[in-house]
C-alpha cells in the first residue's frame, strides 16, 4: 500500500519544476526511503519515492531552488555509506500535493542491486530492550530501520517485508502505527515488530517437548543450564550457536567430546562493557585490546576478533588449548545480550553444527542434528534463509584483516576497474569456499560456505549458488574454477552446462590481491599457503609473482620437498619434519615413535606414495613438530598457529639461502633451516622465533634480488600463511625504511576465501 502524508506545498507554480532520480548503492534496508521522506518534507517538496530491485526512484517537484537543494542534501548526507545518482532528468509535474512512499517495483534493470547485512542492536533499540518500561523490553527481536537482520532473512529482492521471512508476522495496530508515522524511527522499518505481533522465542528438551516460552523465561532456562555445565543449542541470526560455560573445563570437554571437536579453539562470548566503572570489564581481563580492536568488537558487525590472551586469563584452558590468541566477541543479538545480563561471565559460542557439516538454522534440523550435542534447545519461529556464520577479524600493525566472512560483513560488494562482457561465476578453492559473481562492473563474493570435503556442504554450496544467483537476478554465461581436478568445485564446474575455465590457484590469490589492493602496477607478490596446484602438474605454495592480474611471472619460489604419505602429510606434521631431515641426511632425529618400522621412510627413498611441493605451509608444519613437538593435528593450521603462539624473541636470524636457477628465477632453499629448528640446546620458544625471523628476513633478501632485474612499486602479501600476525608485522616493519611500501589489503581474507574473487580478476585481465 502507499503510504502518504499531507503537507503544505509550494504555492508558487510559476517557480516549480519536477526532477526525476535514480539513486543506486547501499540504499537497501538502511531505512533510505524513510530519509528521502523526511528531506522532502524539511524541504517542501512534493512527489513520490519508489524501491526498485536495483535503485530507489525519486520525484521531486518544487521550487528549482528547493529542488536542487533537495538533491544536494540527498547525495551528500553523512548518514549513508554509499550512493551514487544514476541518473537525473527533469519530467512534467503531475499536480501531486503531497510526498508519499509507493509501493516497491521489480525493475532489475534500473540499478545495481544490492544487499543489506545484518548489523547489532543500535543504541535506541538497546536501550529499549533493557528498559523496564518501554512496550519492547525484554523482547529479543526488537529492530528498527538502522539495526536488525537483513539478508539472513532476506527471500528476494527488493528489500520489502513480503520478501523477508517478517512476512510471516503481520503488524499489530501500534507496530502499523509506528511504521506509518513520519516521526518514528520505525517509520517504514521492515522488521519492525513487538511481543505482540513478532516471533517468538522457546526452549525444548531434545525430545522437543516446549518447557519454556517467551524472553524472560527462555533467558532464565539458559543460565540455569549453562550454571549446571549443560550445552545449549540456540538460535541466533543467521543459524544456531552451541553455548556453554567457558570457565568450566568440563563443560568445554563435554562440548568437544560431543562435537568431536578435539582442539580447535572456541570462540568466547564476553558481558558488554558498562559505562559504571565499578563493574567487572571482562573484555579487559580475558584479553589485551587497544581503542581500536575494542571498537571493532562494540561495532554493528559485531565479529569474532582475535586478540591476545592475558596472563591470568580467566577462561578454562581448553577453550584455546595451547594458543596465544582467544576469539572474543561481544553479544551479537538481543537474545545474547538478555542472557548475557543474568550469566555475566563468558560463554563459549561456537558454530552449531557437526564436523564437517554447515550450520544448521531450522527447528527440525538443530533437533535432528545436534541431539547428541545439546541438552537444552532455544528455537524461535522466524525462518532464516541465508546461513551466517560470525565474521572473524585479526588485528595487524598495519590494519585489520577478516579471516571469516560472514555476518555484518557478507554479501560482500567491489568495483572492478573495467565492465565484464558476460556475467560469470567463479566457484573458488575447496577449502574456506566462497563464490563470487561478476556483472557489469561489479563483484559479489558469498559469505563463508566452508570445506566442501562432505556431501552436505556440497548441496550448501551448491544452494548458495543458485540463492545468490535469485537474489541478483543475474544468469552467469561462464564459469571459472580452480585448476586443480580434484576440487569439487571444480567438478561441479565441469560438470555445469556452462563454458568453464580453470584458473591457476596461486595467480588466483595474487590477483584478489591486486584487486583488493586496487593495485594494477606491476608488484612483487608473496604467495604462501598449503597447497596449490601449478603449472606443469607441480604442486606450489611458497611462490614469489612479479607482474600484474592476468600477466604474472614466477620469480622465486621455496625449494621443492619431496613429501611422504599423500592426504595425511597436513594432519600429521612428522611427515614434513621427516621429509626435511631425510632430504638433508641430518642426524640425530628418532621418528621411529611414527614410523615404528620405518615404512614411511622406506617409501620415501623408494619415492612411494610422494610428492614433490615448495609449499610454504608445510615448512611451518615441519617447524611446528621441530618447536612444538606437534605430531598430528585435528584442524587446519593448527601447527603453525601453535608455532606461532610458541615464539618469544628471535637470538638468530638466519634467511633462505637463495639459488639461482635460471636468470630470472630463485629458489629458497630450506636446507639451511633444519639444523637451526632441531637444535635442542636452544629453547623451543627461542627455535620458534628465530624460524619466524628467518623467513621475514628472506621476504627482504628475495625483494633485494628481484629489484635487480623487475620493476615494481608494491610488494604483496597473499595465502593462509600471512595469517600469522608475527610474519606480516615482521614483514611490515622490515620495510618500513624501504621506498617500497609491503600491502595488506583489508576487504578480503588472505586465505582460500580471496580464490573465487582471484579467478574472476586473473581471468578479466586475461581478456583486456
């Protein structure tokens, strides 16, 4: 329905004139049309503002001095993060004497078209939550037009209540009251509802039987069972956390027993700060944060942020066994934010899901799923259409880098610096999946999707690809995969009726980069992770790339190790270690404990179940087992964030020995490093620094060597392995007196998750 209201209008028509506009950009779900109503009527204009599937179309008629001031205000209003005027044009008046709101249109042509985030409480919906008068007190969905869910409940575009999963809560009459009046901040909020007319929140045993209902109840259920060390299975924004109490150690085991989860560390949700100094600041006695992190955990994004641990840290030690930093987050909805008042102590919050499946976010399937995890569930009755796992942010010297994409952070949206021919889909790695569209001049990357090793995170992959496809309206006539065949992206590619075509996954990571970085000169680009495959059927992950997207050349890469053992190299660190001390005939190392009959080792000379890999990750591997005495993991990068965690002050420094195999191409050997990391007269902590030393002093040595021969301005930083805040900082205050300034873009993870971004901007570049 159309929504008007009546003023008085400019009376002297000799003087009006009617403009036509099309505004595009963040204009979805951050209450837009509502500003363009109130502008109107501060200025006294008359006419009509429209949502679109890509814009929002305005028209304004009054005098041309109103007007343009109008317009004025309009695109320069501090409030809003970005919009842009696609067109303006002056149009007939249409004798309208008042400025209404119409009902939404579906033209998908008229604009780019772009998806709102779910963000945290503001801080009038806050206060109205904790009040003990306000209507909505206590009511966990509590929303209006600056705050709330948006995508996770998002069906369709436009942005609209019937496309949202609100649609199933009709208004009551003062909720319609408030939407309806100019003068509320509710005024045309799509998820406004109350306890009254909104969903609703209820506890079940794992037999599903209701034994609570309603926030007050529900709230008190919860600490009850976190104070009896239970599991709790709750509902959140975009799919369900398991919860528990993070400073009883049984309780943690009994979560990782049930999840199967043996050590990988556990996010901990910690009470907001209160302004009263006499209360307990749990922030600042779990973790060391400065202005800037603690400002990124009270954001509207609301992230998981990894931050140092403090000495006495009052968190049981298994929630991040044998890890510096701890994932903190603050409550990241009103039902967290209820129960985090009565806890008042932290809480484990983890992805609800079983190992190697996605999140689960409906009644049923937390019922099916998690029954042999929780003891207590707590649904609520509005469907979540979009899964959201919580963002993850790392704090560098240089800037902020996310890990995770998700919620507050995903859908996220980036210019191409040239206009794409057709639309494409690029379906990225197989680990850390996420998929990117390109289209016009746009990219839109996925949120977090996962490892694809399972049939269920396959069909997930698969779902998110056909929403995100709906939801842009955008029909991609390419594919662009990774080059590997065993991915199962890349199967899904090829076996998609569409033109497809594989990208290498290293150029794939050094061109997100350039994109993230809004780069286009040549670069010298440090590409390190696990494993990727490169030309030739090589298989890399410590290369150097000069060059720009879709033009890089290999300057240098890590000496090649021959590893034993196939699949199980990642999960069993001895492997590398071995495969360092057995390519350089170094003594003195018994790995007979996992090679009691030295089977491996006979396979390894006789070159049996090996390959050959200048992968930078497994170097770090075999430095983990040589300082940390890490034999086998349970998670990815456990054994270099272990390393990392380890390390103290470097007493050594000691780079890469640099070999020259042809003129225009060096290999780093690591043979020089393996006496250093087993000699065990020096302290592991010691080892483990110096490992971290040497290998920032080689990312010098190497830049040195190349300036040589190759002209570039910017030295890059990409791969999982520059997650590792001690290499990165190292690196960046290396160079610190160098004229060549080292780049870490902040947009983009510098993992797995960048590599659908990377084929996209590799493959475009190709082409221009």
């Amino acid at each position: 329905m159309t929504t008007a209201r009546t003023y008085v209008a400019n009376t002297n028509k000799s003087k009006t004139i009617a403009y036509e506009l099309n505004i595009t950009g963040v204009i979805q779900g951050v209450g837009f049309r509502p500003l363009v109503y109130c502008l109107a009527y501060e200025k006294s204009i008359v006419g009509w503002v429209q949502n679109d599937c890509g814009c929002v179309r305005i028209h304004a008629e009054g005098t041309e001095l109103d007007v343009e001031q109008f317009v004025f205000d309009l695109l320069n209003n501090g409030s809003l993060v970005s919009i842009s005027l696609l067109e303006k044009k002056q149009v007939k008046l249409s004798n309208v004497d008042s400025f209404t709101i119409k009902e939404s249109g579906h033209d998908i042509a008229c604009g780019a078209i772009s998806i709102p985030k779910d963000v945290y409480l503001c801080g009038a919906c806050k206060a109205e939550l904790l009040s003990n008068t306000n209507r909505r007190g206590t009511y966990s969905f509590i929303a209006c037009s600056e705050c709330g869910p948006r995508f996770s409940m998002l069906r369709a575009m436009p942005y609209d209540r019937k496309n949202m999963s609100m649609s199933a809560f009709p208004m009551c009459e003062l909720c319609r009251k408030e939407y309806q009046s100019p003068t509320d901040r509710r005024f045309h909020a799509q998820p406004i509802s109350c306890r009254v007319c909104g969903p609703e929140v209820f506890c079940s045993t794992v037999g599903g039987r209701v034994v609570s209902q309603g926030d007050v109840d529900v709230v008190a259920t919860v600490v009850a069972y976190l104070n009896q060390g239970k599991i709790v299975a709750l509902k959140s924004i975009g799919g369900y956390h398991l919860l528990c109490d993070a400073q009883s150690t049984e309780a943690v085991d009994l979560l990782r027993q049930r999840k199967n989860r043996p050590d990988k560390p556990f996010a901990v949700m910690l009470p907001e700060p209160r302004a009263d100094e006499t209360s307990e600041d749990w922030l600042d006695k779990c973790v060391a944060v400065d202005s800037h992190q603690r400002a990124l955990l009270l954001s509207p994004v609301r992230p998981i942020l990894l931050a140092k641990k403090q000495s006495n840290v009052p968190i049981a030690d298994n929630v991040a066994p044998m890890l510096r930093d701890l994932g903190v987050m603050l409550p990241c909805s009103g039902l967290h934010l209820l129960i985090m008042q009565q806890f008042n102590r932290p809480m484990v919050a983890t992805s609800g899901n079983m190992y190697g499946e996605p999140m689960v976010t409906s009644t049923s399937s937390a019922q099916q799923h998690l029954t042999m995890v929780a003891d207590i569930f707590v649904h609520h009755n509005r469907d979540i259409f979009h899964k959201l796992d919580d963002s993850v942010l790392r704090t560098l010297k240089s800037g902020t880098i996310p890990i995770r994409l998700g919620r507050g952070i995903s859908p996220i949206e980036l210019s191409l610096p040239y206009t794409v021919q057709e639309p494409m889909l690029a379906v990225g790695a197989n680990q850390k999946n996420t998929v990117a569209i390109a289209l016009n001049n746009r990219l839109i990357v996925t949120p977090h999707i996962g490892d694809l090793d399972s049939p269920i995170m396959q069909a997930h992959f698969e779902k998110c690809i056909s929403d995100f496809q709906a939801l842009y309206h955008v029909h991609p006539q390419r594919i662009l995969c990774d080059s590997h065949p065993g991915y199962i992206s890349s199967r899904w590619a090829k076996g998609s009726e569409l033109p497809t075509t594989k990208v290498l996954h290293h150029h794939a990571h050094a061109s997100a980069w350039a994109l993230a970085a809004e780069i286009s000169t040549p670069s010298l680009v440090f590409v390190w992770d696990g494993t990727g495959l490169g030309e030739n059927g090589e298989m890399w992950g410590g290369e150097v790339f000069w060059g720009t997207p879709g033009n890089w050349k290999r300057v240098a890469s890590l000496a090649p190790m021959k590893l034993q053992g196939g699949n199980k190299v990642p999960n069993q660190p001895w492997r590398s270690a071995a495969s360092l001390v057995w390519g350089t005939n170094f003594t003195g190392i018994d790995f007979k404990p996992f090679d009691p009959q030295q089977l491996s080792y006979n396979a390894w000379q006789n070159e049996l179940n090996c390959h050959v890999s200048s992968s930078m990750g497994r170097l770090f591997d075999a430095a983990a087992f040589a300082c940390c005495e890490q034999s086998e993991v349970s998670y990815e990068g456990q054994a270099p964030m272990m390393l990392e965690s380890v390390a103290s002050t470097p007493s050594k420094v000691m780079p890469l020995s640099l070999v020259q195999k042809n003129d225009e191409f060096i290999q780093m050997d690591w043979r020089t490093l393996v006496p250093e990391l087993f000699d065990f007269k020096v302290s592991p902590q010691t080892r483990a620094a110096n490992f971290h030393a040497s290998l920032i002093e080689t990312v010098w040595e190497v830049t040195l060597h190349c300036r040589k021969k190759f002209n570039f301005d910017h030295i890059g930083l990409a791969g999982g392995v520059f997650q590792n805040r001690i290499l990165c900082d190292g690196i960046s205050q290396r160079f610190l007196q160098s004229d060549i300034p080292v780049v870490i873009p902040s947009s983009l993870p510098l993992n797995d998750a960048a590599i659908s971004v990377g084929q996209i901007h590799e493959y475009c570049s190709r082409r221009s």
